[in-house]
C-alpha cells in the first residue's frame, strides 16, 4: 500500500514539496485524521472541517512561518496544528499537560498569536504588519482568517477602519459560512448572503468603502482556485480582503446537516458520524438548563423579562426563550460591549432584562458594565455561565477572575448559587425587582439535585446560610465548591468533624455581616475556599471584612493561585490548584 501524502509531512516545507494535483488528496486525508481523533478525544469539529482545503492552501502559498498567519478565535487551527509539527501529538489535544484546543504562541512558531477569543485577529496582525513597516520588512505577508460571526464584532471594524488607511500587506481572509456556534445574525450576515446568492450586492461593498481591496467571493473547497487567487493577492499592495465561502463540517454529513451540534458534539462514530449516547439521562440538569427552563417559566408571567446574550443562544440556553418568547429574547452577535449597554438602555424603560454572558467573556465588556450600568445604578441581572473552570477549553476560557473584577464596582449585588434550586430561586428574586444590578456567576456542565423545580422562594439580599456547626475550624465558601468542602469534611473522623463548620455566604456583595460577626466570635481559623483567583476574590473579601472589624482569627484562602491555568478536566485542574476534597482535608488537618 502507498504511504499516504500525509504521513510524508511534518511541517509545511514538505507540504510544498507536493504538486498541486496531490493536494486534493492531501484535503482528504487531512479531514479524516481530524474526524478519527476527534470522534474519539472528542474537541471542537465543524470549523476545523470547513477550512481543509483553505488551510492547505494558505500554507502552500505563503511562506509560514516568516509570513504570518492568525487564525481568529482558533476552532479551526486544527488542521493547522495537524501541518505544523504537531500531527504525532495531536491526540493530546486539549487534554492535560498535552496541546491545547487553541493557538498558543508557546506551543510552535507557527502560532503566531494566542487567540480563543473572537475578533482579535485583524488587530494584531495589524500590528504585526506595522512592525514590519517600521523595521523596513516590505516582503512579509500578515493574513488574518476571520468568520463571519467575528467580522461583525465591533473590535474587528475597529481593526478595519484602522487598516484600511494604512499600506500595510495585511491580507485578510473573510471565512463565510454563515455560523459561529450558532447561527450568523445581523445586518452584515444578511448583506453576506446576498454576496453569495448573486456574487455582487445592491449596495457599494462595505470592505471596499473601509479602503480594502475586495476578492471574492471563492469557493473555499475549490483548492486550484483558492491558491491561483491567493498567488494573485500575494503581488498586491497594500490591505486586501478576500471573501471566501466555506460549509462548515465539510466531509462529515451529519456536521454539514446539524452545525450547531457538530461545533463540539463530543465523542462520535468516526465512520457514520452518529454521536455516541450520554450517560446523562437521569443526571441531574445543567445549570444552563435549570436558568434556560426557569426563565420561560418567569416569563410566563411577568412580560418585562427580557433575554440577551452574544452569540450563545444555544450554550446559555436562552435558546429556549428565544423559541418560546421570540419577541422578548435577542441573539445580539459576537457583541458583548453591546450586549451591555442595549441591556442598560432596555432596563431604563422598566424591563427586568437577563443578559447571560459567559464568565470570560464579561470581561470584554467591563467598561459598559461600570460605565453604563453600575454607575448609572440600572437593574441589569447578569448572568455569568461557565463561572470557575471549565475545563479542556483551558486558558482563555476559564472564567476564575469574575469575583475579582466584579466585587470592587460599586452598586453591583454578587451571587454564587450553590445548587440548582439556589440558581432557581435568585432568578426569581431578581425578577420581583431590585434596586441594584446583579451578576450571578454559575459553572459549566451539570449540578447535584434532580427535584429542583420546585416552588419559588425569594432569596434575601447580602444572606449565607449555615450548612454545618462546628467550634474550631469554620470553612467558608461561595458556589458549587460547596460541595467538595461538605465531602471533604464527610471524610473526617467524628472527633474532627464535630470541630470543623460549613458555610455558604452566597452572597460575595454584599456579604453577611452579621453572619460573618458571629462566625470569627465562635471559630479560631477560618478557611475560605473559593473556584476563583484567590489575588482580590471572596477569601480577599472575608480577609478585609476581619481587617475592618480588628479581628486576629487565623486565616487561610484557598483558590486558584497566581497563574493562568492550562486545560484539563475539571477534577485534574481543582487538583492542580488545590481544592478538590482531598486537598480541602489537608488544608483541614493542619489546624485540627
């Protein structure tokens, strides 16, 4: 049998050693080691799938890594990872100690920049591109493949007007396949399609008016055209845009049919494309369901409730809103500052408006959650998905700096639900109205309790709860992490734990006061525990709250250090930094 043209290939030089007539073979090739592994190590599929043909291509032409080449947000790198010295580990992907999901400038020179956010691409090859100009570099190519849910982020057309007015060789590739992770929405979507249908819109060219010179659009599987096109591109000065059209899960039928699913379906037959059955039917729900299925239930009732999130409609389960209340729920695109801000805007009419963002991506909108919600004191209910860590999606995505960044914005209210019946219950308190904004952070994947709908009850502001008297150690927690404490303390012998006691503040502002007075009268060590950064979270909190008020208790804060952690399961990274249950317990019996 013929050694396949893949197994010939470690890094791109080999791949331009090929004649272009191999190269379909080589797209072939590529897509089924991609489909093999990920079926089995399971990852992010469709994107990667969709931009085969363009990734050989641009790797043919252009002479990586001395040209530049950015992949925005990184879903699809994976074919890129594959050419670039990382195919013998590519089965590591996103796990332990192994490659990560994303680009990662530390991981090869062929990654350029780090990206697992959206909409960053053109920037920083902007920048790239500028650098060149001003070390005298006029040969090096800087390209930029965006989708067409990041180009209608405000951050990639402020990269545009920027370039547009530049010379830079700046060459950047506008991958269309009209869905991120859910479908494309807005004006621009709707202006792409109509490229598409009839190759030239009823309108002047918008990238031409940002002062681009516009190609396209190309079928993006169509490998001599691409690479005649991109040869072309390669003599022009000056920024280009080229539009190409791509099918995202290209050469998987079910990820063709079903793109929502296949971005990250999980474990799969490789040969069919069948997913692989959960264990998960009598697992208690995911947190993102238990807010999905709670909001349609408060909407029911209450018609000012609003729903926003950017571009999550089906992760954050606002989904359901949107079908059952498609008036009232809204898909605003990859657009967190605005997400914010038309939040604001809705709330000073009176609406009780839900913006559900996740935890890392609040943080790209921090200037309108300050500026246009909190200072103007407005009852925006933010709901932070994915709080802690996430696990195999890894640096970028872990949302670990929430309390932190949040806790020190005056006006805002901050709550961890421990359990699904807390999350429940905090939506309908939020609901009933309040006089401040709130943000509400809970975490990825599944909670402990299977009977949680059950009938609603108003939580008090600034309110913990007591989970376990003790007289000697009081554990003090916020959120889910509440639960590796309890087990933890489970596992002490009867003498310890009848010392060791349990608290969920659930409220990191404001905090219980008056619970906290009676906790550092009665307790000789307090130990706070927490699934964010440690540097400014809720042990910093419970530590000034003793500074103020003069007590002299030890202390200890466990949390995530000062690091940024890499990917892994969940359990391998709460080991990592410390607050699994059977780290909680060597914490414990150093003061018992």
């Amino acid at each position: 049998m013929s050694k396949k043209l893949l197994e010939t290939i470690q890094f791109p030089k080999e791949l331009r050693d090929l004649q272009p007539s191999q190269l379909p073979q080589l797209a072939k090739e590529l897509r089924d080691f991609i489909i093999n592994i990920v079926a089995v190590k399971e990852g992010h599929l469709g994107a990667s799938l969709g931009v085969v043909e363009l990734t050989i291509a641009l790797h043919y032409v252009f002479n990586t890594p001395e040209d530049i080449l950015i992949w925005d947000v990184g879903h699809q790198a994976y074919g890129h990872k594959i050419l670039t010295g990382r195919k013998s580990i590519f089965q590591t992907n996103r796990r332990w100690n192994g490659l990560s999901g994303f680009p990662k400038r530390t991981e090869s020179k062929y990654d350029a920049f780090g990206t697992g956010h959206s909409s960053t691409s053109i920037s920083a090859a902007l920048g790239m591109a500028i650098a060149a100009q001003l070390k005298g570099d006029s040969a090096r190519q800087h390209i930029a493949v965006v989708g067409d849910a990041s180009i209608a982020s405000g951050m990639a057309f402020e990269a545009l007007n920027h370039a547009g007015v530049t010379n830079t060789n700046l060459l950047v590739i506008l991958n269309d396949n009209a869905i991120g992770i859910d479908p494309s929405v807005g004006a621009l979507k709707e202006y792409l399609t109509k490229v598409n249908l009839a190759e030239t819109p009823d309108t002047d060219n918008i990238f031409e008016a940002l002062k681009f010179k516009y190609s396209g659009p190309v079928d993006g599987h169509d490998l001599p055209a691409l690479m005649q096109t991109l040869e072309g591109l390669k003599k022009v000065p000056g920024p280009r845009l080229l539009h190409v059209i791509t099918k995202k899960g290209k050469g998987l039928k079910q990820a063709e049919e079903n793109q929502v699913t296949y971005h990250a379906p999980g474990k799969f037959n490789a040969e069919t494309g069948e997913l692989l059955p959960k264990n998960n039917e009598h697992a208690p729900p995911k947190f993102q369901d238990v807010f999905g299925i709670t909001l349609v239930e408060l909407a029911r009732s209450n018609n000012t409730i609003i729903g926003i999130t950017p571009a999550m409609p089906t992760g954050s389960s606002l989904k359901l809103m949107m079908e059952a209340y498609p008036d009232r729920a809204f898909d605003v695109g990859i657009a967190e500052q605005h997400a914010v801000t038309f939040a604001a805007g809705l709330a000073t009419q009176g609406f009780k408006v839900f913006c559900n963002i996740y935890s890392t991506f609040m943080q790209r909108a921090y200037d309108q959650l300050i500026h246009d919600v909190c200072l103007q004191d407005l009852p925006v209910i933010f709901c932070l998905d994915r709080a802690g860590l996430v696990g195999e999606d890894g640096a970028t995505h872990h949302g670990i700096f929430d309390i932190a960044y949040l806790r020190c914005v005056p006006n805002l209210i901050l709550f961890a639900p421990r359990n699904a019946i807390d999350l429940r219950n905090i939506l309908y308190t939020a609901q009933l109205g309040l006089d401040h904004p709130i943000a509400i952070r809970y975490p990825r994947g599944h909670g402990d309790i299977l009977e949680w709908q059950l009938p609603f009850e108003a939580i008090a502001i600034g309110t913990g709860v007591t989970l376990k008297e003790g007289n000697k150690i009081a554990v003090l927690t916020i959120g889910t992490i509440a639960s590796e404490v309890l087990e933890a303390i489970d596992a002490l012998s009867s003498s310890e734990k009848e010392k060791t006691g349990a608290y969920d503040l659930r409220f990191i502002k404001p905090l219980d006061e008056r619970l906290l007075h009676s906790v550092f009268q009665k307790y000789q060590t307090i130990i706070t525990v927490e699934d964010g950064v440690v540097h400014g979270g809720f042990g910093s909190a419970i530590v000034e709250f003793a500074a103020k008020n003069k007590y002299s208790n030890t202390m200890e804060m466990l949390g995530i250090p000062d690091i940024f952690p890499e990917h892994g399961t969940v359990f391998q990274l709460k080991e990592h930094v410390g607050i699994t249950s059977e780290k909680i317990i060597t914490s414990l019996k150093e003061y018992l």
